[in-house]
C-alpha cells in the first residue's frame, strides 16, 4: 500500500484577511521569508500576532526574520473534507526554536501523515492561495528524516 501525502489545501480554499498587526507576517511570507513578532519592549514573542504584549501591554512590535526551522508541537491528520474527498491534511501546531514561546499553526506538506511525531524537525515552505498570497507551510527537514 502506498502511503498518500499530506497536502496543503487547493489554493482558492484559502483566503487570508490581514490587519495591521498581522501584514507584516503576509507581507514577508510573499517574499518567503518567515517572520515573528518581538515584543519592541520585552522581547516576549507574540505570536499569533495581538495588538499588545500580553506580558508588558507595549504596543511596540519588532519583527524578527526566522530560520524557518520548526518543530512540530501537536498534529492531527484530517482525511478529506466536503468536495474533497481525496485530500489528506496534517494540521499543526508548531514550535519555533529561533522565535521561544511563539506557536504557528499551519499544515505539514510532502509527509506520510503516518510518520508525523511529535517533536519532528520541519522546515518551512510556502504554498500559494488566494489573492498572490504565500501561506507559510512547513515539511519535514533535510529530507533524510
Ligand atoms: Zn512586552
């Protein structure tokens, strides 16, 4: 039996709305570059992105470029949604070593959803969807496991 790999969802399932705290994020991810928000005051990560610091209450916002490196925190594999019905998705929840603190949820992209463990090293990758925007995905590291 061959395994099928996860994918992303088809691109016009996804559509993105973006704010003035989270553009930075979309904007870099157009350029496929990764990127957290620091706290301009503390340094706390806040991510996803909120108007204020939820350690300090600054409004003030650095944002970081990251390695892209990741690791997955918790996953859960979903197999086909309404109209499609072959589509295996590995929603996740990952760490970001570069960016501590800070969680991204997103998809694992090119893995058998069956080797997906906690722990597993990704890398980033960015998927197009609606409107020229880049969603930031990741897939397993290296390649060598
Ligand atoms: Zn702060």
């Amino acid at each position: 039996m061959t395994a099928t790999l996860a994918q992303a969802l088809p691109s016009d399932h996804v559509r993105i709305a973006t704010d003035v705290h989270t553009e930075p994020f979309w904007q870099a991810a157009r350029e496929r570059r990764l990127v957290a928000p620091r706290c301009g005051s503390c340094g706390h990560f806040r991510l996803p992105p909120t108007p204020f610091c939820p350690e300090c209450q600054s409004q003030e916002v650095d944002w970081v470029e990251l390695s892209g490196r990741a690791t997955v925190f918790s996953f859960s594999v979903v197999r086909g949604l309404p109209g499609l019905d072959d589509l295996v998705l590995v929603a996740v929840v990952v760490d970001l070593p570069d960016a501590p603190g800070a969680r991204l949820v997103s998809n694992v992209i090119d893995v058998d959803p069956g080797e997906v463990r906690i722990g597993m090293d990704l890398e980033v990758a960015f998927h197009p969807i609606s409107d020229g925007w880049l969603l930031p995905v990741f897939r397993p590291a290296g390649g060598t496991g």
